[in-house]
C-alpha cells in the first residue's frame, strides 16, 4: 500500500525537534533541560495570541520523553465529568513507563468545578503523572492550579522568524513565490503562524504561491477600520466599521484588538491613554462574552465617543 502524504502543511511542518520549534528560545533551552533530565514538572504555556507554539511545544515534549499520554481539548469539554470519566481513569491506570502525560489544551477554558477535580487529580497521582496545560489567559486557571505548575509566557517569534520559516517551508515543497505576496501573508495573519502556513498553503496553485482575494481583503479589513475611526461624523464612521465587520464576517478579534492598540497613536491623538483603557476593557471581556461580535461593536461606540470628545 502507498503511504499517505500529509498534505496538510500546518501538521506536516509541525516542529519534530526543539531545534525546529521558532521562537521563545529562552523557555525552549529550559524545558530542553527537563527533558534531558527526563524530570519535568506540572506545566502550564500562556499567550494570549493563537498559533504561537503552545500545542506543538506540548505535543514535542511528549514525542521526546518516555510516556504515555492523552491528548486532550479541553474548549470542548469544560465540566467536570470530563476529569472523572477521562483524566482519572488514564493517570490511576497501570502504566510500563516512566510517566503519564495529560495535555490540556485551552484549559482555561475549564469551570471552576473541573479545575478545583483537576487540582485534586494533580495531586493525588503527582507521582507517576505530569499535567501539560495551555492557556490563552492563565488568569481565568485558579491559583491553586498555577501555583502547581511552572508557568512559561510563549513569546511570538518575530515576523522576521516566521518569514524564514515559511521560506524554509516552500522551498522544500518546491514553491515558486515573490517576495510581496509572502510579506502580505504573514503581515496580515502576524503573529499566529498556524493561520500563516494554512493561508500559504491553500494558496498554492500549480507549483506557485498565488493570493486570493481573501488575503486582501483582511488586509484592507485593517486598513478600513484605522480610517473609519479618523472620520469626523461618529455615525458614519461606526455605521461603516458595523458593515465592514459584516462583510468580514469576523470571528476572532484578537489580532484587531491588537491592531488598535498598536495603532492609537495615529487615529486618537488627544486620547490616547482613555483610549487604551477602553481597549483593555473590551479586550478583558471578549475573554468571557458569548457573542464577541456584540461586545467589540461596543467598544467601538465607546472608542468613537472617547476619541471625539471635546
């Protein structure tokens, strides 16, 4: 039979060695050590951009450790049955090596029911078992289960890393590109890399990167919406971003949130420091509201209101 080729390039290019894994060399270089060491302790990996390496790093240190381990996302589970049908089972089982290895992506997004089960768990079999948590915003972890675990903020690599990275990636898929549409993509999909190679490689027609439109458009999303927030009238300007939040259909608003605040000296001179407190605040939120939609088209009203205040 034919072996498969994995034509999915975010798992094909997924880091196999610590060497390959882009950015954050300090926090690589010391869990390196406890690998060699083959000792590692609880572990819990924050950032609050996606795709900056919290998964890969987790699922690399399993790949190079002598373990068992469950994989497990735990944005789709949440309660606390999930610990008592599925942790407690694997980690109280009988193994044949040297550790078992929980991880638990998007744990932040647990109940504080399942976290304080999970707390208890860590304890109970902290012998024989490792926890391996990530986190988009560690503070919504209970502190008992932080104060367990050593905490490592992930840096994003720089665009310059994630360039290279990419220019590694097509060369070895013999990928014809220019220069422009390579820095297109990873400005506009900076600093989450995952998004970065998926648009790279849906974006291969016949041997050559090609943009779609698609591309474009988020970049002239980001564009758009610093213009509409230097218009004088504040109906037209938040009946503008309304629609182009629409016609975007945007469901993530990190890197927008991002964007404003790197951007606020350009578009609310006078009011940048209120400015930056209505961006932190509906940032906070965006962590917690069901409909982020909603809550960001707030933020621009109060934005709009703060920045043409007399």
């Amino acid at each position: 039979m034919k072996k498969q080729v994995n034509t999915l390039w975010v798992e094909k290019y997924r880091p196999k060695t610590f060497e390959e894994f882009v950015g954050s060399k300090t926090v690589i270089e010391k869990i390196k050590q406890y690998v060699e060491e083959k000792d590692i302790p609880h572990l819990l990996f924050e950032s609050s951009s996606p795709g900056t390496g919290k998964t890969s790093l987790a699922k690399l240190i399993v790949n190079n450790l002598d373990c068992d381990y469950l994989y497990i996302n735990a944005s789709d589970k949440g309660g606390v049955d999930f610990v008592r049908e599925q942790i407690i089972p694997f980690v109280s089982s009988m193994g044949f090596k040297q550790y078992k290895v929980v991880i638990l992506d998007e744990s932040d997004y647990m109940s504080p029911n399942a976290q304080a089960a999970l707390r208890n768990c860590m304890e109970t079999f902290s012998k024989s078992s490792r926890f391996i948590l990530t986190a988009n915003y560690k503070e919504r972890m209970i502190e008992p289960i932080r104060s367990r675990c050593q905490n490592y903020e992930i840096i994003p690599p720089s665009k310059k890393e994630i360039a290279l990275r990419m220019v590694d990636i097509l060369k070895k898929e013999n990928i014809e590109y220019t220069n422009e549409d390579l820095a297109l993509i990873v400005n506009t999909h900076y600093p989450d890399m995952r998004a970065t190679i998926y648009t790279i490689n849906k974006n291969i027609r016949d041997g050559k990167l090609c943009i779609d439109e698609e591309s474009h458009v988020l970049k002239n999303f980001k564009v758009k919406i610093l213009e509409y927030l230097k218009m004088n009238d504040r109906k037209d300007a938040f009946k503008s971003i309304r629609q182009l939040l629409l016609d975007e259909g945007m469901r993530d608003y990190s890197a927008v949130f991002k964007l404003l605040y790197d951007e606020v000296d350009n578009y609310a001179k006078g009011h940048i420091a209120d400015s930056i407190l209505v961006i932190a605040e509906y940032h906070y939120r965006d962590s917690f509201c069901v409909d982020k939609e909603i809550n960001f088209a707030a933020m621009i009203v109060e934005l709009l209101k703060t920045i043409h205040s007399t």
